[in-house]
C-alpha cells in the first residue's frame, strides 16, 4: 500500500513515480523497528510517515506492521491525507487531517457517528468512490468500512485516483460517467425552494429565511432527491449582472461581466464550483449556459465583442476544469445567428469557435465533453393574434432550418471542414401536442431546398427549456392560498397555456410524448419548484398577471408541506423508464373574471385551454379576443380556429334580470373528439354593491380634499362608472372620468373606485350613489359625512 501512496505522490509531483528519491529522499534512519534498511518497501514506508500519512500500527515501540491487511476504512485515511499532502505542495506533515467535508453521510454503514467517517467523506467528494457505484465487495449505497481489498490493481486505482487524477473521480466513475455520457438526458433547470434560477450562488452561504438551513445544504438534499427520482441532468444558466440589472436595477445577483473577471463578483465563484462538484459527487451531469447581456447587446448592435466573450467564458471553463460531469456548455442565451455573413453572423461564428477552443484546450477528453450548445429558436408567426389553425399551429419550423443552415456555413468558414454546431438548443412552450409533434417532425425531416435549409440532427437537439404554467388554483383551494396559484390565466405568452397543477401534468404527459415520438431525447423541465415567494417579495414585487407568469412553473409547490404537483409524477414516471402516452383530451380552465355583475352588464368569460382545435360556448357572443393584445377575433359562439395563445376571453350575453348564471365552455380535440366541457357561475344583481366609502387610507373621516375609496363590487371594470352626490339645498355634484375637472378619478376594478374630491363637496352630511354605466339601478343612497 505505501508504495502505491507515495508512487502516486510523486508522479503528481514531479511526473515521475520514483523522482521522489531524488529530489526528497527519505531518511536512513529507520522510523519503524518492524521495516529496516533491507524491506523491499523501505523509502516507500519512510516517505509515509515523513510526510504524516501514517503514524504506524503500533505507537511503542513504533512499529508499521507491513504484512497486516490493510482494510476500507485505512485506505479512505491513507487517500485523505495524501490528497492533502498533494494539494498543498507539501514535503512534511501539513495538517494533513484539516480538510472540509460533508456533514450528511454518504453511505448507509458510514453514519456521523463513525470513527473514520470524515476521511471516508472525503474521499467520497474527491470522487475515489461513489454512494451510487458499488466498491469492490460491497453494495451500492454502502462503503463497507471493514471490508479489504483482495485485488492489487483495484487498490492501485483507488490510490491513482485519489492523488493523480486530476479529475479525482476513479476508474470506475470515469467510465459511467465521462467515457460514456449519457443519450437520454433526464434533466431539469434546477433551483432550490425559495431561491428562483438566478439567486441560488448568490445566496448559497447563507440561511433559508423560512428553513434556517444554508441553502448550499438544501441542494445537497435536492440532488440526492432527483437522482434517485430518475434524473441525471442540471440544467443552470451563467447570468452576468448586466442582464440582471436590465430586468430588475436593484438585483444584486449574477457574475461580473467582461471586461471584469466573473470571479469578482463576490462568493458566486466559489458556490458555482461547490455546486458542480456536489453533482459529480451525487452521480448528476451538468449542463450550463452563459446569460451574457453584455454578449446580447454587443451583438444586437452589430458590434464583434467575440475575444472578450470567449476570454471571460473561459476563465469558468478554466475554474471547472476538473469536473468530468459537465456535458455541455451554452452559448449566449437568446443569440441566434442570422442566416448570411452579416456582422451579427460574424460575431457569432468567431465567439462559437474560440469557445471551441478554450472548451477543448480544458477538457479531458474533447471527443465526448466540451460540447457547445448554441441556439435554435423554434417560433410561432404571428400578425393578428388569432391565427387559422388549419393542421397545425403556424410554428416555424422552416425559418429554422434555414438558420440551421446558416450555423453550418458559418461553422464551416471558421473551422475549414463541414461542421454543425455541437447542440441545439430549444425552448419548446406550445399548447397542442398533436401540432407539437407535427411541427417536430417537420423540423426533423429533409428540407424542400437543401441549399438554403437544413434538418438538424435529433440526437444533437436539446430541449433545454420546455414547461407550462399552473397559477389557476384547483377547485376548493381557498382564495388565501395564493401560493398555490393566483387564478390569474395569462401574462402574454402566445404559445403556454397556464392551467390548473392537474392540467399542467396532462399537458407535460402530452408533451413528453411529442418529444419521444420525434426521438428527442435531451430534455430539461422549467423548473423544480414555484418560486411564487421570491417574485412577491424584495426586490420584484409581482402581483397579477406578473406574477402568474413567474411564480407557477414547478413540479413542486413552494412550500414543502404541500408536497409535489401531478407534473411530478408525469415526469418523473418519463424519467425512470416508463412510457407516456397522450390522448390529446382537451384540457381546460373556464372561469368569469369576477363573481357579481349587474343587469346590463355583460360577464367577462375567460379560459385558457390545450390540445384544443375548437372551441364553443353557451352564449350568443358578439366576439373572442386574445388576452394579450385585446384583438377581435372570430365571431359567433363556435371557434373553428383558434388563438395562437393559451388564452382568450368573451362577453356573455347582458343579462336582463337578476339571478344566477351559468355559462358552459366546450373544447373538442383534432378531429371532433373527444370533448371537454366546463361551466362557470355568476350572480346578477340589480344594482352594484357598495361595502364601505372612506379615504384613501381607510378611514371614515373624509375631508373636504381627501381621495375617496369605493369599495364594492359589479363595478364597470373597463370605466364608465359615475358618482352623484345629492343633498337637499345644494346642486347635486357628479364625479367621472373626464368631467373637466381634471382631477384623478381611477376605476380600473370590479370592486374598487377612487376620486379626488378637491374640495368639491361642501361639510356635512352628504348621499352618495354610485351608477357602473349599465342599464341597472345605482347604488344607494349610501350616507358620506365630509368634514
């Protein structure tokens, strides 16, 4: 064993096995009274406890014991300390025992408690064996600390791969993990509870605010989790302050972009590398993207800041370059190259290539790893929002084989033979599943022009982002429970529908079998958990339909009391081997957008909707809209074609009498079935509600210059509504918008109505009715003092 140690001690010192006994002999003199001068391993046992890595058998008189077995747990001490002894150029002993290690155990018959149990963790972070790899006689999962070693070159391995290899992950694992990548790529954009995609490295030394647990130890648990739920990819964008700061002035996370070094940017550097290493540790393979806005802007203005990119690309290559887990790194997101030799193709073409070369110059084996990644952006055409169906949603697949195209051209030119990019790149967020799969296959098959287009190839297309939204809480979950959904449908994405969590996993089941029926075989979910708190809180503030965009992506809820969403279990099924298959049933939310309207004023009918081809409702309607864009769109109460958006809306029909009213919506897949149907319930009343009038901050005592607050409900939502105030000896005094006097009057709400009374109302006691512009009666009279 000792000339196995110390072989491999001075091969990663001076590149040679035995220069130890020239450059550092060891003494003479025999430190054991059990191995002289004449033992065939002499130096080798001397060099041992010269440089601390054993202290012998016996302390009195001190003896070494050669021919003892030599048994797990000694070997994990042996590796430990001359890992130490390596890492710190060391020629004596250098606290060789003083070294970090995880505090939750590895391995089953390893707990905290266990004599050796920081030496064996160790060597389990350096990669020498693996809680997901069987060691030599024992079981997966387990490290068999008195168990021995019976094979020579298994021991040899061990020792090589513990001070030599600079990857520090053994023969075994290298073989599993690096030799060998996998096809299938089981992956998710990953971020613990509470710290959404770009927070995580900036917040990983510090406490959870509702946990109390050091975020870098909340992934730990979560890595450990997704490997033995089937995954075996983590997907993670690089994101520079530049890009932050444009979505939000005040975020203070991201790296520092160039011209500065990543690196200055506080601890975020240092996390990155805990981060990877931790997924090396659990098995994981890692894929990250750079999110440069400094990148995408230089580009966008034309300008080449190819050198500088790449420069600063390559310092995170550089720091990461002894993880053998990393299968790919992205180029910039949301950079796509033009299909010509314009300076926006050139940019891209020189920044491609000399990240080539920095990847391949720091990885070990540029046949499998160093692969880039570069965009090809799949969208939908739009004009007028709502878009004729026809077979399939207008997705444009040929503009992107025309890009795919180009990538070669350019690629070509910079490295002197026919050359497509590494991976693909693809965000896929689109409603039908059967017009998914018929847009992929299109995509994937031989262009019409060969000249001008390009079928990429499916094994090299990775969908590093697809996912829909589910902010539409289920039915019976309490208005309170916002994190559960805010039953907000949209934001203004044309292509995701946002759902209920039972919808989303109907819909991730639809899609997954798109992807597998097209052969795509690397994929990613958008994300692990809802982030709903962190966008509701300092510093973004979301509410509304922000905040039903960002806040409801997950396969698990945020809090971890109410456990996974059914997407979960479709994924996770998907990624443990079993098969999906998907009806393309209709899946639906259908909902007014508010509880109580008046007689005249029509109800505002809103539903978001998948795998959908048409759509009917109950009322006569003048029009459906688009939710976005507020655009008309086809007219009667049947829709043979579709907005090309997960959302749209219609007005019912005025009712004319007080009561209840049902509303039914029926969507019917490809081909007339099957068929869903869903209802709605309003209440109409004969004049709006008014609960309470006080100032602007709640109070009952209004003055004369105050901001008067409405509360109520069945107001007009889209303005018209009017306030009159009437008392006996004074002209009644009426307030609106647009009365002339050009004071605020907002109205923006079913249940609230704000004016600025300046000074318009003399004191003492007034009545106040409240009309919302329909052919109902007003409110009142309602009883307002002004002071």
């Amino acid at each position: 064993m000792a000339a196995f140690i110390i072989r491999a001690w001075s091969r990663r010192r001076w590149n040679d096995s035995e220069a130890f006994q020239t450059y550092a002999p060891p003494s003479q003199t025999p430190w054991f009274t059990d191995v002289d001068t004449g033992h065939q391993f002499f130096p080798y046992i001397q060099k041992m406890w010269e440089l601390g890595i054993t202290s012998g058998c016996i302390a009195t008189p001190r003896k070494y014991c050669p021919d003892l077995t030599i048994e797990n747990y000694q070997i994990a001490v042996f590796i430990a300390r001359a890992r130490k002894v390596t890492d710190n150029n060391c020629l004596a002993p250098c606290s060789n025992d003083d070294f970090e290690f995880p505090e939750s155990p590895y391995f089953s018959d390893v707990p905290s408690t266990h004599g050796y149990f920081r030496w064996i963790q160790r060597i389990a972070v350096l990669g020498v064996v693996s809680p997901f790899v069987a060691t030599p006689g024992c079981s997966v999962g387990y490290f068999c600390p008195s168990g021995v070693f019976t094979r020579r070159g298994e021991m040899a391995k061990e020792v090589m791969d513990g001070i030599v290899t600079w990857s520090y992950w053994n023969a075994r694992i290298l073989v599993e993990m690096h030799l060998n990548p996998p096809t299938q790529w089981k992956g998710i954009n990953y971020s613990p509870r509470l710290h959404t995609y770009f927070r995580m490295l900036y917040d990983w030394y510090t406490n959870d605010s509702v946990t109390n647990q050091p975020v870098h130890q909340m992934v730990d648990a979560d890595l450990t989790m997704l490997k033995q739920s089937g995954f075996n990819l983590l997907h993670l964008y690089l994101w520079d302050t530049t890009l932050l700061k444009e979505l939000r002035p005040d975020e203070s996370a991201g790296f520092c972009p160039y011209p500065d070094s990543p690196s200055s940017c506080g601890s975020q550097w240092t996390a990155l590398a805990d981060f990877v290493q931790k997924a090396e540790t659990k098995g994981l393979y890692v894929t990250l993207t750079f999110a440069s806005g400094r990148f995408k802007n230089d580009f966008n203005a034309g300008v080449n800041s190819a050198t500088q990119f790449a420069s600063w690309a390559n310092e995170f290559m550089y720091h990461l370059r002894e993880r053998k887990n990393i299968l790919m790194w992205g180029f910039p997101w949301s950079v796509v190259p033009p299909p010509d030799m314009s300076a926006k193709a050139i940019a891209w073409r020189d920044a491609y290539r000399l990240m080539d070369q920095n990847s391949r110059a720091v990885s070990p084996n540029p046949r499998i790893m160093g692969l880039i990644g570069t965009y090809l952006e799949m969208v939908l055409v739009f004009g007028n929002p709502m878009i004729s169906r026809g077979s399939q949603y207008v997705w444009q697949w040929q503009t992107a084989q025309t890009t795919a195209k180009g990538m070669r051209n350019l690629l070509t030119s910079a490295f002197g033979y026919t050359k497509d990019p590494d991976i693909y790149l693809m965000h896929v967020y689109h409603p039908n599943s059967f017009d998914l799969s018929a847009s992929l296959n299109s995509l994937l098959s031989p262009p019409q022009n060969p000249a001008t287009a390009l079928n990429p190839d499916r094994d090299k297309i990775f969908v590093s982002e697809f996912a829909t939204g589910s902010p539409v809480k289920e039915p019976g979950v309490p208005a309170q429970e916002a994190v559960k959904g805010n039953d907000v449908q949209i934001y203004g994405d044309e292509n995701t529908p946002v759902l209920t969590p039972s919808g989303q996993g109907q819909w991730l089941t639809c899609a997954l079998a798109a992807f597998a029926n097209a052969g795509i075989q690397k994929l990613a979910y958008w994300a692990l958990y809802d982030p709903y708190t962190m966008w509701s809180g300092f510093p973004w503030f979301q509410t509304g339909q922000d905040l039903a965009w960002n806040g409801y992506w997950g396969l698990k809820y945020e809090r971890e009391a109410d456990g996974n969403k059914p997407a979960w279990t479709a994924l996770t099924n998907f990624y443990q081997g079993g098969s999906t298959s998907c009806t393309s049933t209709p899946i639906t939310t259908f909902k007014t957008d508010n509880t109580h309207y008046t007689t005249g004023q029509p109800a505002r009918l809103v539903w978001t909707a998948a795998n959908t081809a048409i759509w009917q409702i109950s009322s006569s309607l003048p029009a459906s809209y688009d939710c976005r864009d507020q655009s008309s769109g086809m007219s009667g109460p049947q829709f043979a074609s579709v907005p090309a958006g997960s959302c749209a809306f219609a007005f019912s029909d005025p009712p004319s009498t007080p009561g209840t009213q049902t509303h039914t919506f029926t969507a019917r897949a490809a081909g007339g079935a099957p068929s869903t149907t869903a209802t709605a319930q309003s209440t109409t009343l004969s004049a709006p509600l008014v609960f309470a009038v006080t100032d602007s901050d709640g109070s009952p005592l209004i003055s004369r210059f105050d901001t008067i607050k409405i509360t109520g409900n069945a107001f007009a939502r889209w303005g018209g509504n009017s306030l009159r105030f009437v008392r006996s000896g004074f002209t009644d005094v009426w307030i609106y918008a647009f009365d002339g006097s050009g004071l605020p009057f907002n109205e923006k709400s079913y249940t609230q109505i704000s004016a600025e009374l300046g000074g318009r109302l003399a004191a003492g006691p007034w009545q106040l009715y409240v009309y919302n512009g329909y052919p109902s009666s007003p409110a009142g009279p309602i009883s307002v003092t002004i002071d």
